[in-house]
C-alpha cells in the first residue's frame, strides 16, 4: 500500500508515491518535464491557470502508476504541499472565475500597506502576526477594487492546495495553517479575523470550512476519480503550504528546531511557541501544521533571503567553469575569508530582511593582481552563508531559540563551504536529511493514521551527514565581522 504526495510549485507538479509501511519513497516524477509558465500582463503581476495545475497532477498520477506498475487500488490516502499565499476564485457553480494570483505576483502590495497604517502596527503584529503585506487577503482586496463585477461572482475563495484537495473531492475547504498565510488568522482569539473582513469588507461566507491539517479531510468523489486516476473514496490525509510542509519533510515541529534551503532564495522557517513579535516588517508568522487550537500553539517563524542560490548561479553561467562541483572544489583552495574578497549576494530584489532595501549584488576588494576565480568562488558561499546567519541574528531577537537545523540534500547544502561556515558561526549542527516536499507531503498521511512517531521513523532512515560546529571559530568570526561592515556601509549609503 502506499502514500501519494503531491508538491504543487509554481514551476512543476511534482508526485511522489511512499510506501505506507515504511514511508520510503519509490517515485517522483515531475509535471511538466519543462518549467511552467506564468502570464504577467503587467509589470509585477504573475497568474497561472490553476485547471493546468490540476492536468498536470492527473498526468503526474497516471505516470507514476505507470512506472511503478500499480494501480489505484494501491494508494490509500494523499497528502498535499502547495505554493503559498495564492489566490484562486470559483463561482457557485465551483468553475474558477480567474487565473490565479500566485505567491509572487505584487500587485496588492499598496493595498497591503494601507492596510496596516488603517488598522494599525500594534493591533496587526499582535493578532496576525504580521503585517497584511502582499499576502491572500490583500490579493483578495484587490479583485474587490479592481474586478468588481468579477468579485460579486465569488462563492469562495482557496489557496492552492485547497483548489487540488477540491478537484479531487467537489469538497471545498482549508486549514487554520493555510489561513494564516492568507493573514485571514486572528492568533489572539484563534478563529479567523474579524478585524481583516471587516477592513476589507469581505463577507465571511466567502472562507471555505476549516479543517485539521492532519485529518481526513475529504475523499476522491466519482469525478475526481474518472478525472485523476484514483479510486473514489480515497481520503485526502494532508494539506500544508510549501514552508510548513518543507518543515515538515524534514521532522521540524517542536521550538528550537529549524529547516533551511537554500535555492535559487533562501529559507529559515524557524519554530516557536511565542507570539511576541518584535520583527514583522522583516519575517513573517504562520500557524505551523501542528498547531492546535487551544493546545500546542507553535509558529513557524520565516526568514525568506531573495539572493541566494541565483548569485551562486550567476558565477557558474559567468566564470570559466563546468558545473557546481568544480566551483566547489576551487573554492576550497581558498582559506576561510577568502583573501579579503567579500560578495553581497542580494542581487535578486529587494530583501525584506534588510527593510525591504534593494542594495544589489557588490563584489568588494577584488585585487587584479592578487585574486583569481577561486576567490570568487569562495566569497560568493560565505557571503550567501553570512546573509543566513544575518538572518538568523534577526531571528533570534524575534524570540528564536535555535536548537537544530536541519536542511535537505540540495543545492548549495551540498557545499561543505557554505554549510561548514553557517554551523561555525551559529555554533549549531546542521543535519542534512534525503527528502522533497513531494515526499514529505506522502509520508505526512502516516500522521493522520498512526501519529507523529510513525512518521519519525520515516525520516529517520534519510539522515545522511552532520556538520558539527568547530571550537576555534575566530577565522569564521573575522570575516563575518568584515562582511557585515562592507553590508553596513552599503545600507546606510
């Protein structure tokens, strides 16, 4: 029997099919093998449709029932992660009245920003967590404002993986982690925010029912089935946006534990029982996928860096090099400070960990006569590797008490540099762990059914390496002194 998890991301659908006795993965397959697009009509807009979201995943099923030679019979519950703080509309007649407002689209970010003077800092960060910023309910706003004719035809609003979970049951609901993405969550009272409908004029019938998180939350109707490949009846076990559910892969619940990764951006999506929130214009908080009404009230606290990996990229598409290994290895010839040579790597837009200020990417005290690619190479992992651990310098003025973090085996975790240098200067460990969101979201069915520590065990047995924080730490020290000065005299010009 087995588990089937499905990553909706704004680039693929990725499928992913577990074992339900021992959680280990046998599949994944990604739809479609190219990236998907996005329509941008206008500067700062990004849609997608979500009915391609949906072919996408029926497609997904179909292969992965096909190379591993099974059927549907086979798979007995499905867990679903999705990209966050999307938009999606349907009408009464459960047709999608639009194409979506994905994660990055920005158009509601003024919208956003009246918002919080309107209702105010205080009464924002202390109920919400957050400030409205560009998150669902802003998006929301902005259909109201500027589609009216549109808006008066909604008969809910989703997220993205409340759009899947429908598709596959003609059962329109969500979760209290999903609202709080959308900033629809009053934390204080625990049930959805008053003060949010009330600033916007949205009418509460428009939110879908609220379900738990780890729960059947609904079952393949006969149409789902015909459409996806599955047997009707078939639970939906699982349902968590993309941060929460990369968190999730890799065993993050409890405070003190953090997940990282560290693609083309950055993330720290921290865990914390404290509502306290000293830093909302420059990290965000949602309800984690074990918070619990009443009980267990953890947040996942996210520091998202925009230049990170693509800086790292940057230097491969750039230099006279083959591939990420081969940087790797000649950054490695390079001691730790990389000769004075320093690289600010947020050239990909305006970092709201550093208020939302675009300083772009600088390549600081390069000598031509003294300096070569391999300084590049390592000035370009430690100044990436410094903005997490600036990152997470935030954090923990925010509340964060780090105990472990853990990251997959992807991208720039893979360097020993870069992986080395955050465990030294934070002075934890950093487990690195085999998993995806596709399979975390599989094997977060087993929590459901046979609670938290079945899916221990799971990932338990996808544990590959530690790095462990050395005790002389003043090379390390030195150089992340030099590169937070440079980044100062940059800031404040």
């Amino acid at each position: 029997m087995y588990y089937l998890g499905v990553d909706v991301g704004s680039s693929s659908i990725k499928i992913a099919l577990v074992e339900k006795l021992t959680g280990k993965s046998v599949g994944v397959v990604q739809e479609p093998s190219e990236e998907m697009g996005m329509h941008s009509l206008k500067k700062g807009w990004a849609e997608q449709q979500p009915e391609d979201w949906w072919n996408y995943v029926c497609n997904g099923i179909d292969h992965i029932k096909k190379t591993q030679g099974i059927s549907a019979k086979d798979i007995v519950g499905v867990g679903i992660a999705y990209q966050m703080h999307g938009l999606v509309l349907i009408d009464s007649n459960g047709n999608s009245l639009r194409k979506a407002i994905i994660w990055c689209d920005s158009r509601a970010v003024e919208i956003g920003k009246k918002a919080y003077e309107a209702i105010g800092k205080e009464k924002c960060d202390t109920k919400l967590l957050n400030a409205p910023g560009n998150f669902t309910a802003s998006k929301l706003a902005w259909i109201k404002e500027n589609e009216p004719e549109r808006y008066q035809k909604v008969y809910k609003f989703m997220l993205p993986g409340d759009y899947i979970a429908y598709r596959f049951s003609n059962t329109v609901n969500t979760t209290i982690s999903g609202l709080s993405e959308g900033i629809f969550w009053d934390f204080t009272t625990d049930q959805i925010s008053d003060m949010v409908l009330n600033h916007y004029g949205f009418e509460s019938d428009m939110i879908p029912e609220i379900v738990d998180t780890f729960s059947i939350q609904c079952a393949v109707s006969d149409e789902g089935a015909r459409q996806s490949g599955l047997e009707a009846g078939t639970p939906i076990l699982y349902r968590a946006g993309d941060q929460p559910n990369n968190a999730l892969a890799l065993n993050v619940f409890q405070p003190g534990e953090v997940a990282a990764s560290a693609g083309t951006s950055g993330v720290m999506y921290a865990i914390t029982n404290s509502l306290s929130v000293k830093e909302a214009s420059r990290l965000n908080n949602f309800a984690h996928v074990n918070y619990r009404v009443g009980k267990e009230k953890n947040i996942g606290k996210l520091l998202c860096i925009n230049g990170a990996g693509i800086q790292y990229r940057w230097l491969l598409n750039n230099l006279a090099v083959s591939s990420y290994e081969e940087m790797n290895q000649l950054a490695a010839e390079v001691e730790v400070g990389s000769d004075g040579v320093c690289v600010i790597p947020f050239g990909n837009g305006a970092e709201r960990m550093l208020n939302n200020s675009d300083v772009g990417t600088h390549i600081i005290n390069l000598n031509l006569n003294m300096h070569a690619r391999s300084h590049l190479c390592r000035a370009a992992l430690e100044g990436i590797a410094f903005s997490f651990v600036y990152g997470m310098d935030i954090m923990q003025a925010d509340g964060v008490d780090p105990k472990i973090i853990r990251a997959g085996n992807d991208n720039l975790f893979r360097s020993e540099i870069f992986s080395n240098t955050i465990a030294n200067l934070l002075d934890k460990e950093i487990e690195i762990y085999e998993t995806t969101g596709a399979i975390g979201a599989g094997r977060a069915c087993v929590i459901t059914e046979m609670g938290y520590e079945a899916f221990s065990e799971y990932i338990g047995h996808d544990h590959l390496k530690t790095f462990t924080p050395i005790q002389n730490k003043a090379q390390y020290q030195k150089a992340y002194g030099n590169w937070k000065k440079e980044l100062n005299v940059i800031i404040n010009n």
